[in-house]
C-alpha cells in the first residue's frame, strides 16, 4: 500500500458522502422544481434553507483536502485514474442511501472500472 | 439496437452539461497539479494553484444541475470523460510518461463508463430491477 493510494481512499470516502448529500438536496429542490423562478435562484435558495447542502460541502471540503495531498504525492495520471474507485463506492452508496437500483449495464460497467483501476494500479 | 439507444438516451441538454463539467474539472486538475509541482507550497506557482481551485468549486453550480435531473451513481461516471482528457493532458501538457498498461486500464474503464451509460438515468423515470428483461424498461420522458 503506498501513501497515494491511502490518501485517495480516503478523499474518496469523504467524496461519496459529499455527493450523496447534494443529490439529497438536488432531489429536494427537484420537489420545489414548480417555484418559476430563475434556476440559479432556486439553488441558492436552497443553499440556505437544506442543510444537506452544508454537510455535503464540509465532507467535500475534506474530501478535496485528503484529495490535494494525494495529487501532491502522485503523477496526476496515476493518481486520478485511481480515484475511479469511487464508482464502486458510488454504486453501493447509491444503493443503500438513495435506493437507486443496481441494473446489470451498472453492474457490468463497475466491475470493467475495478478491472481497469487494478490494471493502472500495477503499472 | 436502435431501440435500446433511444430509450437510454440521455437528454441532450444533461450530455452537454455533462461534458461542460469535464472540461472544467480537468482544467482545474491540471492548473492545481501544474500549481503544487512536487508539493512544495511556498513555489511561486501557486496562483495557477488558486484559479484551478477556483474553476473546481464552481463547478458545483453546474452539477447540481446535472444532479436535480439524473441519478447519483449514473451522473458520476458519466462525468468521467475526464478520464480520457486527463491523462492525454498529462501527457502534452506535464511531460508525464504514462504506462502502456496504464492505458489498456483506462480503455476497460472507458469501456464500464459506457455500460453504465446503458443503464436508465432518468431520477423520474421508474428503476428496472436486477436480472429483468430490458423490454420492460420506462422510456424517458
């Protein structure tokens, strides 16, 4: 294990957790989609009153630090291919939090990712 | 085939915000990599570190977007066109050598990109369940 890959892992936990809170939010403001008003308006509405949106920018806050250290210690095309690893996370997280279902195209295409992140992990 | 392509299409205004989100996420990458160099903080890069920061976090707004139409775990590897842009950037733009093998990795997850684009996105539209046939399928509204 060496210190990129720690560093990635968790950058993107933190990561998942942040874009599980935005899709919460952007699912809410999805509900009030019948307001008429400017969109960008509506999201910074939104902004104030779900907290959601807050605890996910503080877990992506965290994520992007863990992630910044990563790319500080790692070649960019290694580091961010490894960061792939977050639609496996996706995929589950997705599934447990959000009940999004996981369709065998998803299944097939996530497993296809983990193929491809082991193959750029070992070069 | 033509019929599965037309109901998994996505709507053409989410691909065009989709690849929008690519562009600006792997310039900021690049200008935040080109701004830490080797990690030391105190270079005088760090400027193009701050405006590839500044192009990262504002591509919430346009995210959020994407994320009040589609489903979370479709979004983020459609998101992922980067993945190709990346290391091809990394390549002209950085120096950096990037392995043989290292791109038979990126075209199998390429490869999965594509098969999770298969799969329905719509955050409306009703979920085929595991292992059924994809006749069954809601086509998009």
């Amino acid at each position: 294990m060496n210190k990129a890959l720690i560093l990635v892992l968790l950058a993107e936990f933190w990561i998942i957790v942040g874009q599980i809170c935005f899709k919460k939010g952007a699912n809410r403001l999805n509900t009030e989609d019948a307001a008429g008003k400017p969109w960008i308006f509506q999201l910074l509405g939104c902004l104030l009153r779900f907290p959601s949106l807050w605890i996910g920018s503080v877990a992506m806050l965290l994520g992007l630090l863990f992630w910044l250290s990563a790319l500080a210690c790692g070649e960019l095309s290694y580091v961010y291919l490894l960061g792939s690893i977050q639609y496996i996370f996706a995929l589950f997280a997705a599934y447990f939090f959000l009940h999004e279902k996981i369709t065998t195209p998803k299944l097939i295409g996530t497993l296809l990712i983990t193929l491809g992140i082991i193959l750029t992990a070992v070069s | 085939m033509e019929k599965i392509a037309k109901i998994n299409q996505l709507p053409l205004k989410i691909f065009f915000f989709l690849v929008i989100n690519d562009m600006v996420d792997t310039l900021g990458q690049l200008l935040m990599k080109k701004g830490l160099g080797s990690g030391d903080l105190s270079n005088p890069h760090i400027l193009i570190f701050w405006i590839g920061l500044f192009f990262y976090v504002s591509n919430f707004i346009l995210w959020m977007k994407i994320l009040s139409k589609i489903d979370l775990s479709v979004a983020l590897p459609l998101a992922s066109m980067s993945y190709l842009l990346i290391p091809l950037a990394a390549v002209f733009f950085l120096h950096e050598h990037v392995h043989a093998l290292r791109w038979l990795g990126l075209f199998l997850i390429m490869a999965g990109i594509y098969f999770i684009s298969l799969s329905e996105s719509s955050t409306r539209t009703k979920f085929r369940t595991f292992g059924n046939d994809r006749e069954q399928q809601v086509p998009h509204e």
